[in-house]
C-alpha cells in the first residue's frame, strides 16, 4: 500500500444498519451518529491482501488499545506482533489452519500479563501476594479485551478490517514458546488486521434480538423460545447467503460445546494456565 492511505467504509443509515445487524426485529431508533454506525457495521474478515499498512498504524492502534478501561490503572496486559513466518506458520496449526493467519499484514497476540506487575513488586522488594489468584487472571485476560476491542475500533475507523483468533487458546503453551513469554504471561487471543481481499469484505452478521440479551430490573426468559426461534430462521438464511453451512444458531451453539471434544484441547486450559505461571487459586 506504498503511497496509500486506508479510508472508512461508507457510513450506513441508522435504518440500514439496524436492519443488517438485527433482521426483521430491529429496536427502536434512538440516538445515532458515525461512531455507532461504525461499531454497528463491524464484521470479521477472513481473506486479506498482503499490503503493508500505512506507516504508524501499529504504533495508533497501541495508542487507542492502551486508551481502554483498565481495571485500578494496573495494565496487567501487553500485545506482541507476529512477523516471523515461521512464528506464524504456529499459529496458523494451532488454530487449526486459519489461512488468513498468514496473510494479513499485521497479525497480533494479545496478551493477559501480569509478570510485569511481578517484576515491579519483586524490584521493589515488596513481592505481590494476590499475583496467583484467580481474581488477578480474571482482570489480566478482561484488561486484555478491553485494549484489543478498542485496537478494533480504531482499526476499523480507519478503513482496516479485523478478526478475532481465539483458537490460539487450543494449545497456549506452545505460543508461548513460540513468542518467549515468561511466566505470567498467556496469549488470550490473536487479531489480523489489514485489507479485505476483494470479495472478504463480508457481511454483518446478525445478532440476538435485544429481548433476549437485555433485562430489565430481573432477569426474564418467557419470550426467549420463541425469540430464539425467529433468530435461528435469520442466521439460517444469513448463512445460505454467505455460502455457510446452513444451519442455525441453536445447532452452532451445540456444535460449538455440545461435546468436550468440540473444546479442541481447551478443555485443558486450566493446566496449560497453571503450567505458565498462572496458579489460580
């Protein structure tokens, strides 16, 4: 992209782009402007071109990323890139041979970390005894979603698309072998970034109604069968549009974590946690 600068996609209308995100059932219209038609056009791209991203665009979306919320300003998080091929190439088979792996421009591993904390407090003299708790994960891998959804904003913004690599988890050990993280250190997540590949761009895909997913005062499921219903007639017909298996979200969702084997070695994460520093307790 030498000489090229990215630009945003077209601004949907706020009809258009409820209507892409929630079918037939949009909610009301409220109040609207190009931030939230930019986070209600998200999509996840999986084909990009090999070009290089415009010079500084890391270096920006570190800048949004570390503009996030982060639980009592600790930072129990950091973000590696991925530039080695043959680092790549690992984390491509770990995820099963997500193609896109290898060919975006940027691809990134964020990270819950709190070995840095650990340093501070061992330098100081002062070691930190609430490190091993499970609490201190918990806001470690939080920290790190919060930073990489606003690295995702700020991405697509600029006319970048982006998708999210949770399959690094099927076997964490080994990308932490691979990246040289010490203890204390776990790859949450991957993220490419870049440019779709004509054709990638892909679709919004369609969510929940909000009836399902929004309670009011106490928590009511009375009309989610037959919410769950009309969601599953929508992603049906969203994935025969995209060439998709056609089946619905309810067979997903099954497919997904129906068996411990659909875990594909997640099931195991608990020892690959402990296994890199993280006790858990």
């Amino acid at each position: 992209m030498d000489g090229m600068t990215t630009s945003p996609r077209e601004t949907p209308t706020q009809q258009a782009a409820l209507a892409a995100r929630y079918g037939a059932a949009p909610p009301p219209a409220g109040p609207w402007n190009a931030t939230i038609a930019g986070l209600l056009d998200h999509r996840s791209v999986r084909g990009y071109r090999p070009d290089p991203l415009p010079p500084g665009t890391l270096e920006t979306l570190v800048a949004a990323a570390q503009s996030a919320a982060t639980s009592s300003n600790l930072q129990t998080w950091s973000v590696a890139t991925v530039e080695d091929p043959a680092a790549r190439a690992v984390m491509a088979e770990v995820a099963g041979g997500q193609k896109h792996i290898l060919e975006c421009p940027l691809f990134l591993v964020f990270l819950a970390d709190v070995s840095r904390n650990d340093r501070l407090g061992r330098e100081e003299g002062r070691p930190l005894e609430g490190l091993p708790y499970l609490e201190t994960f918990l806001v470690a891998a939080i920290d790190a979603a919060l930073a990489a959804q606003n690295a995702v904003v700020a991405a697509e913004s600029l006319g970048l698309s982006t998708v999210y690599i949770g399959a690094l988890r099927n076997d964490p050990v080994r990308v932490a072998e691979t990246l040289g993280l010490p203890p204390g250190v776990m790859g949450v997540f991957g993220l490419c970034v870049g440019t779709p590949k004509p054709g990638a761009e892909g679709e919004v895909k369609p969510r929940l109604p909000q009836s399902v997913v929004l309670h009011r005062g106490r928590y009511d499921v009375a009309g989610e069968p037959a919410a769950r219903a009309a969601y599953d007639a929508e992603m049906s017909r969203f994935s025969q549009r995209n060439e998709m298996a056609a089946d619905s979200w309810t067979q997903r969702v099954i497919a997904r974590i129906g068996t411990v084997k659909a875990l594909r070695g997640r099931d195991r994460l608990a020892a690959a946690l402990q296994a890199l520093g993280f006790p858990l307790r």
